[in-house]
C-alpha cells in the first residue's frame, strides 16, 4: 500500500470490544494468562506486552506506522527528541571510539557531542556539511558512528546521503541521519542507504505543538541495542502521547504538502524583497545544492531560514511588528513560528561556532504553518518595510 494508506490503516489489532478508532491502553503493566506464560515472556520465547516503560500497544502502533513511511525493518519511540539522539549514541558507543558528526547539529545534540560524550572517553570530529575532502579526512581506525542533519538547522544545508551511505560502508560506521526537518513523508534515509533515521516526533509528527516525542527507525541489528538501552533506562513515550502521535501521522502527508507550497510560495516573495539580504530554502533555484534537494526529498519542506538587517535591534524589531508568527522556539506547528537561532536554540554556541552552522545575528528561522499563504506575505512585508 501507498504511505498515506499505511500512515492511515496502520493500526493494531481490534480489541473485543470493536472500535473504530484506535483506544488508549493506559496502563503501567499487563497481565498473563499463566505463570507459565510470564515466564516465556520474560526469557523472549513469547512475544507480548509486559510493562509499558518499554511495550505499549499504543507505542507498538507507532513504531509500525514509522517503519512503514520510512520503509525500516524496526524501530523504537521515545519521551522526546532529544531522548531518541542521545539513546542512539548512548547505546552504539563506548569509551575508545569515535564520532564524525556535521558542525551543522541542533545546539542539544551539539552539547551532547562536545561536552557529555567525552566524559565516557568518547571523541569526536566535526565536518563542515558541504566539504568532501574534510569527510573523507575525519574517519579515523576507531571511527564508529556517522551522525547528520539534513536539511540542518537552522542553514538548510543538504547533505548527500548516497555519498556519506557509501563513505560510511567503506570504514565500517553506523550511518545515523536526523530526518525531524524533512519527516518520513519528505525523504527516506533508508532508501539512501542509511541505517538508523531519527526524529523528533514532537515537530511535524504532531504538527500542533501538543506533545513530546521521539523515534529512532532503521535495521533491526541497530534498533535491538537502542531498544535494550531504553529498557533499562526509562526514556519512555507514555501511551497517550504515542496514541496522539499515531493519529498525527494519518494526516501527515496532507500537511506537509501544504507546509511545503506555502513555504515556497513566501520563500520565492521574500527572495524578491529588498530588505532581505539572504533567502535559504531546499526547493529554490538559488539553493547551492537545490538539485540535491531535488533528488532527496518529496517537497522543500516548512522551513525557511533569512538574513535581514545587521544588527540584533534591527531583527528584533522585524520579529516583534508580525502579528501573525508566534514567537516560541518549537517548530513544525500548524501555526507559522518565527525563532531567532543565536539568541535562543542555539545561544550555548559560541559565535564562532554559531557561524559553523551559519547562523548570524541577523539570521531568522521561519516554521510556515498552515495558514493562507498570501495572509504570511501580508503580514511579512509590513513588518519587513518598516525597517530602515
């Protein structure tokens, strides 16, 4: 079946009580018929749910619904986004190995790299996201994971999975590929030749700002450590989050469509505009690696990121005369979101890292809702032509 199918007819079995819709199983534990049965279960002769901290019918849906639009033999979901990064790299590497990793990371996953992961005696190098040469150079005998972002955040860098897929099966590395920005609807890593694809579920999955989550989907001899790890760790996605996020995921297609042509239609107009110095969208023409784009994702996707003014008085005016963006650090919302990378997501950067990830004082993250388009523009240009 087609993925808006999957993403809709993807549910667990009916209970006796036949619903349509999907119920809730609020519940910590799950009984067995026998002690029998309790212990097949706990010695893995027996599939089934025991205890929701790592099985819930409601997260098993998930899960399934993930696979499929990623087309992954297995998976795991978490409490957050943050806890499907750090679970991936937590379970997969030890004291002695290393990382390679794209500068161009969101500023949690950064810090996670730079300042927890070397306590455990783990190293790491970073590599500018669009420079081969410093890719092939990075990988060292101890080389043990590949961990990107693409499109980035906030630079909407694309980076070319069959590249790096094969770069990776050349050293031997585990190829990680944070897909939150593009979703399983926009590009799947998988197909690319990846082997574990991460996201936030808490972005686009929901796409109305309700509920935390997270997913690590991929092959199943790289989901079984992770699954290991979160059992014992507690990271769990509580039931009626999982049941919220299954359900998003019917309308997900629908909505990134809309995200996308309405983000392209505005990142086309404010490239036009006078006051904007510098547009970055994947499916526009003057994107340095827009034919990459072409070949890797579905759409552009709901981000826009621009460089306006020069000064942090000047952006701040800019973002305070919209009256339509909410202004939150969030992203991937039914409702447009305006952020100002340097100043919040990403301010434990220091500057010179903050340029790495091209981000600047007068850089602005964009998350285009879903809203008349032509209502964005308005409002845009009004606040856009009261600069200086």
């Amino acid at each position: 079946m087609k993925e808006e199918t999957n993403a809709i007819r993807g549910q667990i079995d009916r209970t006796a009580y036949r619903e349509h819709s999907v119920p809730m199983f609020l519940t910590s534990s799950f009984i067995y018929k026998s002690a029998e049965q309790a212990e097949r279960m706990f010695a893995g002769e027996e599939t089934g749910d025991i205890y929701s901290r790592f099985t819930n019918p409601n997260t098993t849906e998930l899960i399934n619904k993930f696979c499929k639009l990623e087309e992954a033999e297995d998976g795991v979901v978490t409490a957050s986004g943050m806890a499907a990064v750090f679970s991936t790299l937590a379970s997969h590497l030890k004291s002695g190995d290393h990382l390679v990793a794209c500068s161009s990371l969101f500023g949690n996953t950064n810090y996670i790299i730079k300042n927890i992961l070397p306590t455990w005696g783990i190293d790491h190098t970073l590599v500018s996201a669009d420079d081969q040469n410093e890719w092939e150079e990075a990988f060292q005998p101890n080389t043990k994971m590949v961990l990107i972002e693409t499109p980035t955040n906030p630079g909407l860098e694309i980076l070319d999975l069959q590249w790096l897929s094969e770069l990776c099966k050349k050293h031997n590395a585990i190829f990680c590929v944070d897909n939150c920005f593009a979703t399983p609807i926009l590009q799947k890593p998988m197909l690319f030749g990846a082997d574990l694809s991460i996201h936030s579920a808490t972005k686009w999955t929901d796409g109305q700002g309700r509920v935390l989550g997270g997913a690590v989907v991929g092959k199943k001899e790289y989901i079984q450590p992770i699954f290991d790890f979160l059992r014992r760790t507690g990271p769990s996605l509580s039931p009626f989050n999982a049941w919220i996020l299954s359900k998003s995921l019917e309308t997900l297609g629908l909505r990134m469509e809309r995200h996308s042509s309405n983000a392209l239609r505005l990142a086309e107009h404010l490239e036009a505009h006078e006051k904007v110095r510098r547009v970055r969208y994947p499916f526009l023409s003057s994107h340095p690696q827009y034919e990459l784009a072409k070949n890797q994702m579905k759409y552009g996707g709901g981000i826009i990121t621009i460089d306006i003014g020069s000064a942090k008085k000047e952006v701040f005016a800019f973002i305070n005369r919209l009256t339509i963006p909410s202004i939150t650090a969030n992203l991937g919302d039914s409702r447009t979101i305006i952020t100002h990378p340097a100043t919040t997501t990403h301010s434990k950067l220091s500057k010179k890292e903050q340029e790495a990830s091209d981000i600047y004082m007068s850089t602005i993250r964009l998350s285009i809702g879903l809203e008349d388009v032509e209502d964005l523009i308005e409002d845009m240009d009004q606040a856009l032509n009261q600069l200086r």
